[in-house]
C-alpha cells in the first residue's frame, strides 16, 4: 500500500493529488506500526518480552533516524535541477516499502508456543 502510494504520490500534478496520495502513504505506515506492535507481542516469548520490544524499537526509530540522511540526498540532486532531489528521494524509498513487504511474508505466526 505504501509503495503504490510513494509511486502514486511522484507523478501528482495537482495539490489534491498530493494530499490523497500522501494520506495512502500515512495510512499505509499507520497500520504498519499499530500492526508491528501487535505482531511483535504476539511473537516474542514472554519470558524476554523487554528484550526483544526494546529491539522492535530500535528498529522502528532506526528507520527514523536514518531518514536524516535523505537532506544530504535533497541538497545533492536539488543542485543538479530544482525538485530533482524529492523525486529521486520518494523513488528510492518505494522500493524499501515493497522489500519490507516481502520479508514480512517469511515471518510465521506462532501461537501457544510461549
């Protein structure tokens, strides 16, 4: 769902598409945090709960924090051609969308198994 929105969101040409094609996006990472921390308490043995959410975390800030990386990005492209910087930012970020996607599908619900 993000990817189609990142893809859906660089060919707007209209501030309304922006904004239904940014709101797919933010509804798309809504659901995957609201789902990541229930699968994540789901998964984990309760004996090491505090362990791995405090990982889960981690992750989730980490992908944060290393968006911080994209103005470097911006400012590069952005000095070749105004608004280049944007499009190729949101163009690398769609595929990271679709091959999270992917390596969820590998993930395996256990139950009872705690």
């Amino acid at each position: 769902m993000a990817t189609a929105g990142v893809l859906l969101f660089v060919r707007a040409h209209s501030l309304t598409g922006l904004l239904i094609y940014g709101g797919i996006i933010g509804l798309a990472m809504g659901i995957f945090l609201s789902s990541n921390w229930a699968f994540a308490t789901d998964l984990i043995p309760r004996a090491e709960a505090a362990k791995y959410m405090g990982i889960s975390n981690v992750a989730t800030t980490g992908g944060s924090a290393a968006a911080r990386f994209g103005g470097p990005v911006l400012d590069f492209f952005n000095a070749r051609q105004e608004g280049l910087g944007y499009s190729v930012l949101f163009r690398g970020i769609a595929p990271c969308f679709f091959v999270g996607a992917l390596v969820l599908l590998r993930v395996h619900e256990r139950r009872g198994s705690r």
